[in-house]
C-alpha cells in the first residue's frame, strides 16, 4: 500500500505545471489459469500484475504514464516527467483528494 502522503506528494507534483485534474490508478492482482484437454493438463500459468498509473487532464488534453516501482522518489520523478508536457497555470483551484475505497 502506498501511503496517504506518498499519494499527495505525486499529485502534487502531476498538478505542478498546471494540469487541471490528476489521478493514480494501482494494480496489484495475481493470476492463475490451468489449461486441460482430454483431462490432461496442458498449460499451467500464474503470475502477478503490478503496476501505478499517473493520469494528467488539462482541459480536453491528458498525458498517462505508469510504473512498476513504488518508491516516492520515483513516483513523483515520473509524476513531474508527465506534467512536464503541460505549461502553465491550472485553470481550477487545487481539492484535496480523497481515496477510494477498494
């Protein structure tokens, strides 16, 4: 779990170069799956996805980057990398964000 302050720091820094809305989307789901034929089985996988999206709206443009790494450096390196494609000022004033409940 990615901590409450972790999240405000990235969005911070996603709104930085005035986005008007900023989002994290994460994904942490395990995967099975067994294949049989004939009562055989065939093919037998499992793994993990992992994963922490940025999404940047500035009025009708947006910008989505994801990563795989959790740290907060990172993080809010990859969040200011994405604003990076906006310049200016946001148009809305800043909310503070809420976390959805899962």
């Amino acid at each position: 779990m990615i901590s409450r302050q972790v999240i405000s720091d990235v969005l911070a820094a996603a709104m930085s170069t005035g986005g008007d809305f900023a989002e994290i989307f994460i994904e942490d789901r395990f995967n099975n799956s067994i294949e049989m034929v004939r009562g055989k089985v065939e093919r037998s996988l499992s793994g993990r996805d992992y994963g922490i999206g940025i999404r940047i709206f500035n009025g009708l443009n947006s910008v989505y980057t994801y990563t795989c790494e959790n740290s907060r450096d990172h993080l809010v390196e990859v969040a200011k990398k994405a604003a990076a494609s906006f310049n200016g000022v946001s148009r809305f004033a800043k909310k503070d964000f809420f976390v959805v409940p899962s």
